[in-house]
C-alpha cells in the first residue's frame, strides 16, 4: 500500500538561510508537488550551543518570501528530546552502543584514515575498555559520547540493506556501506544526542515518505538506513539534490561571502529572480 507523500525542509536554525537552503527547500515543494504531496518544514534545533530562535523566525520569513507554504505547528526538535532518548535506550539494550571519552585531539591523534565527511575515522579505543573501566569513568563524572559499534551494529542489521534513491545523481536501489563511517557518534559529549538519531526518529514519527536534502548528505544514508533496520522504522525514499555553490552566489550577489536570502533581499533582489537563477 502506497502512502501519502509526506516530504520536509528540515534546516538548521545556526545561521541565515542561503541559496543552497532555498534551492532544497524550493526542491522539495516542487517533488511535492509533482507527488501530490504535502511538504513540511522542520526546525532541527537540537543544538541549543549554535541555534538561536532568532534565526528559526528568519527562516521562516525567508521561506515565506520565497512563496512557499507549510502546516503548522511546525515540528522543532528541540521538543522531542525524550524521543531520542528512547530510541539511545533501545539500541543501548541491543548491546551496540559503548561509551567514548576520547577528546577530539585523542580521536585526531589515532586515527589512521577518514570518514566520507573527511572527520579522523574513530579508531575505536574506548570499544577496548572494560566494564570495570567504563563504570568507574563514568561514575567519576567523566563526559563521554555514546557510539554504536559498527560491526555488531552491521551483524545485527543484517546484510543486503539497500536504499532507494530517487534524486538528481545516481538513481534506483543502492547498498549501504556504513562500514566506512566506523563507530559513529549517536550521542554528542554535549548535547546527548546526534543529527543522525534525531533524523531517523523524525523522519518515521512524522511520516516523511521521501527525504530531500543535498548531496552532502547522501553518504550518511548509509547510517540512517542501517538505524532505521535497528529500531524497526519505515524506510522513506531518498531525493539528493544537487549543491548549489558560489557560482551562482556570485551572479546573484555583488560579493562572494555575501549570500544569505536575507542580504540578497536587502540588495533587491527579487524572490522570481531566485527561482530563475535556481532554475525554477
Ligand atoms: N538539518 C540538516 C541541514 O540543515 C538537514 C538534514 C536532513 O535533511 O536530513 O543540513
């Protein structure tokens, strides 16, 4: 049975809105529309260290100007904090998460490759500690992160995840190889949780039938396909989307680092002019 198409914006309230965002956003109402679907919008605020509300009512104006509409209430994430939890405490009682007190100079330090972001691939140090070890550190106060352990998690995920991917670069049903994210930060040492958490359990608690996002997402799919295998949640049909860069930054705009929707309108540009140049 085919499901009502559900899609989502789902930006990041740490910074204005720039032509990238407003190329996503205009790419999932027009997939939206051409599913006879509905397109969402969801504030992914669960980094209270970087997003300021003030920037959420600026994108909200932004994606206004550009003649885009949303149901309300909106979902923030921020709200849904305890969601996350539970689906932490879930794969924590399957035994694939352990707990990482490793600074960043630690992980940099022994890291002999790179995950597909370029970030030092975890080489898996605090996976060694014992129990005893792991207890007293915390118990101690130490902070710690919580990562999954990718091989039991790939064991118990099961082989052949596959994903469907329906965007502008290669398209139809492709492997997942989460392998080479290594043990993958679930929870943050200092906000609790993670973007690739917070994702899953959005994406299936709100129903989201295709995921729209950039291209600079997409190797992180393999993450989230093998999360949504763990904790039992619908697989959505993935869109990435082209990265819109400087390029047509620098026609839009008289200065390269000034390409916020908020500077282009108050240099006067239009927001049909946006969605020319943005091929809409
Ligand atoms: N919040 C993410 C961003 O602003 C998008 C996440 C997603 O679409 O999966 O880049």
């Amino acid at each position: 049975m085919s499901r009502f198409p559900i899609l989502r914006f789902a930006p990041s309230p740490n910074g204005e809105l720039h032509l990238g965002h407003a190329y996503s956003a205009l790419y999932t109402a027009a997939k939206a529309r051409e599913l006879d679907g509905r397109m969402l919008v969801r504030i992914e605020d669960i980094d209270w260290l970087r997003c300021k509300p003030a920037y959420a009512a600026q994108i909200f104006e932004d994606l206004a100007w550009l003649g885009l509409e949303w149901p309300e209430p909106v979902w923030r994430q921020s709200k849904h904090m305890a969601a996350y939890t539970t689906a932490l405490d879930r794969l924590d009682r399957l035994r694939l998460l352990y707990p990482c007190f490793c600074s960043r100079k630690q992980i940099a330090e022994r890291a002999k490759n790179h995950d597909p972001d370029g970030a030092p691939l975890y080489a898996g140090s605090c996976r060694l500690l014992t129990s005893a070890d792991r207890m007293k550190r915390m118990v101690a106060g130490e902070p710690y992160a919580l990562r999954l352990d990718m091989r039991k998690a790939m064991v118990a995920g099961g082989r052949g995840i596959t994903f469907m991917e329906q965007g502008e670069g290669e398209t139809g049903r492709l492997a997942i190889a989460p392998e080479r994210w290594g043990d993958v930060v679930l929870a943050r040492k200092d906000i609790g949780t993670s973007y690739h958490i917070a994702v899953v359990v959005d994406d299936a608690a709100q129903g989201i039938t295709h995921v729209t996002r950039g291209q600079d997402l997409f190797a992180a799919t393999d993450i989230h396909r093998l999360l949504q295998v763990l904790l039992e949640l619908p697989q959505p049909v993935y869109c990435h989307h082209r990265l819109i860069g400087d390029e047509a930054g620098r026609k839009l705009s008289k200065s390269a680092d000034d390409r916020s929707i908020r500077s282009l309108r108050d240099l006067g540009v239009t927001p049909q002019e946006i969605l020319q140049e943005l091929g809409f």
